[in-house]
C-alpha cells in the first residue's frame, strides 16, 4: 500500500522542507547529519532506537528483524564517534530486506558496501571502531534526538544530498502543504528568469525573500 505523504516527501527537496518548518516554527532539521554519498536520496517512516553508552554489550543491532520494508532506521547513539552501531552486515541485510535507509546520530563503518549497494546511509561520521562492547540497545521505537531534532516513530524522514529532515507525524499534512506551495513559487520564479525576467523582479513578485518567514500564527 502506497504512503501517499512518504510519497509527496519524496519529491520535495530537503532545502525546501526545511523553509517549510521555518516557516511553522517546527525544529526538524537534522543538523550535522550528511550522506555517505551527494546521491542518496530517502524517504521514509522512522523506525527509532536509542543506544546507551555504558552497560553490557552484545546488543547493537538487535533491531534489524523487526523494522517494516520501507521504513527509515533513525538511530540515536548521542553523536558519538568512537562507537560505530552499523556496520556491513546490517547494511547488507538492509539492503536486502528492503528497508529504505538509515539515519544515525553518531558513526557507521564499512562504508564501502552502502557505497556499493547505493544504500541510502547518514550519519555524523565514520569509523572502523565498534560499538561492540562499548554501547548497548536501550530503547526500540522511543523518542530519538538525530541531530537537534526530535524523531518519534511514524515521522516523515526525508534525506537527500543537503542532508536529512524530520517531518512530525501530527503535522505532517501541513508541513508537506507549505511545502509544495514553497516549491511552486521557486518553480514560478526559475520559469521568470529563464524567460528573460530580472532576478530580483522575479523574487519579488513571488516575495521570495518572506516565503519562509514564520507564520505568526502557527
């Protein structure tokens, strides 16, 4: 069954999405967060996890079997970089399961096979150093914070090559509202300047410089 709203997330840009949520007061910019690679593209809902830096090992990607077919895994590992929680093996089981991609506030390793399958993966960095041992599965779909946002199961992750955003459930529709009618006034103005139009006539006549400009009322 189709996700008619993954499906609109999918055609908007992150940029774009991003003046969206400025404009509704909504903090949903994943920042710090980046592609392994400009031309991954995601979209999907959040599957959550939060790790625990201390505590037995042994748990790092106990999850994997349980995330639907589509969904976006949002890992939240406190931004660490000295403990990687994805590694080859989920990448490739990912990969096959057919799950859309994963988000990871902290670092991944063996980037090579995501490189090599195109498998949509993001995080704050990379490392050959395991989380093994050094960090444990503490919370399966709670509330994640991936980089300054806060993911709860069910939102909108959209990710392309400017990064990742986080689009919250219960206001999803409107989000996606603004942004498209965004997009159709950039689109309004590209169509302006390549028919021969003044930049900044163009920009004007779309008010270009407001249209992300928080709406007093949301």
């Amino acid at each position: 069954m189709t996700d008619k709203n993954v499906e609109r997330a999918s055609r908007i840009e992150t940029a774009t999405l991003s003046d969206a949520l400025d404009k509704l007061g909504i903090a949903g910019q994943c920042l710090g967060i980046k592609p392994l690679n400009q031309n991954f593209r995601l979209a999907g809902r959040a599957f959550t996890l939060a790790y625990a830096p201390t505590g037995p090992g042994g748990t790092v990607g106990d999850f994997i079997d349980d995330v639907p077919e589509g969904a976006v895994v949002a890992i939240d590992n406190g931004g660490r970089p000295d403990a990687t929680v994805w590694g080859d093996i989920m990448t490739l089981y990912a990969h096959k399961k057919g799950i859309g991609g994963t988000v990871i506030d902290g670092a991944c390793r063996d980037t090579h096979l995501a490189l090599e399958l195109g498998y949509p993966l993001y995080s704050r960095s990379y490392s050959m150093r395991t989380g093994k041992d050094r960090v444990q599965l503490e919370a399966v779909q709670c509330v994640a914070n991936i980089g300054d946002a806060r993911v709860r199961p069910g939102d909108i992750l959209r990710g392309d090559s400017d990064g990742v955003i986080a689009i919250p459930q219960d206001r999803e529709d409107e989000v996606l509202a603004v942004a498209e009618a965004l997009d159709a006034a950039e689109a309004r103005i590209r169509d302006a300047i390549l028919s021969g139009m003044r930049l900044e006539d163009a920009r004007k006549q779309q008010g270009y410089h407001q249209l992300q400009t928080p709406d007093p009322k949301a």
